[in-house]
C-alpha cells in the first residue's frame, strides 16, 4: 500500500481499510468520562472510564484499583463527559494536580447530586 501524509493518509485508509480490503462502516467515537470517587476516610480517587456504572461497581467489589481496594469507596461525587481518551487522560492530569479543597470545591459545584 502506498504511503499518503497527513490527514488523506488517514482518510484513505478508514475508506479501504489497512490491506485494500473493503471499507469498514464509521463508528462514532465512544465518550470517555472522567470520575470522582470519595473512598473510606474521605480520601478522594479520580479515574476516567467508557463506563461509570460499570467501573464504579469494579471499585466497589474490590477488583478495580489498588487504592480502592484499600480504601473501599463510599459515593461517585462527581462524572464530566468528554470525547475521547485523549481529552479525558488530560482533565484527570490536570484534575490530580489540584489541591484537595480546590478538588472538593469543584465536586461540590459540579457533581452528582
């Protein structure tokens, strides 16, 4: 297959597929969530997932994250939408780098009830 730049490269590729095969239908991109668990003690865990309900249900059996499994989560304080991966990884970054009040201030703002 020859090689295209840039975005026609790309285009070209979704049309054919990687070996000149037949063109796959476009699947909308799935939303990625960025959440806000508080745990045991009131410590706070922020992580994103395609699926809130599902991971949230993960922490709470203990067979999600190592620090949820140490300290079991109590409530989802807070879920915000984003289009893709890329968008969420970057708001839990900045998200993390908050001081904690600052984190408790924005929940209280914009969480869930």
């Amino acid at each position: 297959m020859e090689r295209d730049g840039g975005a026609a490269g790309f285009d070209r590729a979704a049309r054919i597929g990687q070996h000149g095969g037949p063109r796959l239908p476009f699947l909308p991109a799935m939303p990625w969530f960025l959440y806000v668990i508080e745990c045991a003690g009131g410590r706070l865990y922020t992580g994103i997932s395609t699926d809130v309900a599902r991971r949230y249900a993960q922490h709470a059996a203990g067979k999600g994250a190592r620090y949820t499994r140490l300290n079991p989560p109590e409530r989802l304080l807070l879920t915000v939408e984003y289009v893709d991966r890329s968008s969420a990884l970057k708001a839990e970054y900045a998200f993390k780098q908050l001081p904690a009040t600052e984190k408790r201030a924005f929940c209280a703002r914009h969480g869930v009830a």
